[in-house]
C-alpha cells in the first residue's frame, strides 16, 4: 500500500509570495527621505552659522569705528583739525584688529552762548572771559576690513564749547 502523498500548503506564506520586495522599496525609501532631512538640517545650519559670523565681524567693526570717534572727541581735535587714522583692538590681545580712518571734523554751526552756565567744573580763564561759543561738528569715520570684506560707516555729531579765538580759527 502505498502512502497517500500530502500537499501542504502553507497558506501564510502564499500571501507573502507576491510582496517579497515591498519592504525592501519602501526601507529605501525612508532612508532617502530621512538623508534629505539631515542633508538640509545641515546645509540650513551652516548658512545660519555664516550669518551670525557676518553680523558679529560688522558689530566689531561698527565697534572699532565708534571708539575712534570717541577717542577723537576726547582729544582737543579742534585745535588741530585734519584727517587720522586709529588703529583698535577690539579684543585686546595687543595685536590691532581694525584700522579705522576718519575724515576731518567738520564744523557744521557756531551759537554765540550769553553766558556760561554755573558749573562745579573750575573753567580755565581764556574760558570764564570774553564770548563763548557752542560748535557743532560732524565726525565721519569708515573701517574697510580686507579680511572680512566688512565696511561700516559711523557718523556722529557732537557739540565743542569754544573760546572766540579757537572759534576763528577751527569753525569760521
């Protein structure tokens, strides 16, 4: 007698047969998409690096021109006017960072005070006789950093009380 022969059939795996390479597409397919993210996080992330670095070099430059202005304010820049250059270091590592150049003051008017206002501040006396005057000036100060390829302009007014004869001579 012979044995009957038996067919299994898996039923399991005859509704797989048909979808043996879906998994395979579609784990290719989020690993692409999951690349494109990480490829644009990281290229965004770089961009936003270089802006910030831009912004930073322009303030340190808008810096250094500002401390040159300040600088020359608080020298007697009137009785000698004329264009200077001032080298700054912004951090402080005794090496100069930017090289700011400023054009010469220039008295834009001259007011005729009445009288000099009470002052705990003991005046010279070329200063407490004769006329006074209240000078307004512009200061123009420009930093080019070749490095950086920053460029800032800063321009500030500023008031000078003067004596009649330095009047003539700086603001005539």
């Amino acid at each position: 007698m012979t044995k009957p022969l038996l067919v299994c059939t898996n039923s399991r795996s005859a509704r797989f047969r048909g979808q043996r390479g879906a998994t395979l597409i579609i784990g290719l397919i989020m690993i692409v998409l999951i690349t494109l993210i990480v490829v644009s996080s990281s290229a965004l992330s770089t961009s936003n690096l270089k802006s910030v670095g831009n912004m930073q070099v322009r303030e340190e430059a808008s810096a250094a021109a500002n401390q040159a202005v300040e600088t020359l304010i608080s020298s007697p820049f009137t009785s000698a006017l004329g264009a200077q250059t001032f080298a700054v270091d912004i951090n402080k590592d005794g090496v100069n960072d930017y090289s700011v150049a400023v054009a010469v003051p220039t008295c834009i008017r001259a007011l005729k005070v009445a009288s000099a206002a009470p002052s705990d501040v003991e005046l010279p006396p070329e200063m407490s006789s004769g006329s006074v005057w209240g000078t307004e000036w512009d200061i123009d100060a420009t930093v080019a950093d070749p490095a950086s390829g920053a460029a800032v302009r800063v321009r500030q007014g500023v008031r000078v009380v003067l004596t009649q004869a330095q009047k003539n001579t700086a603001c005539p």
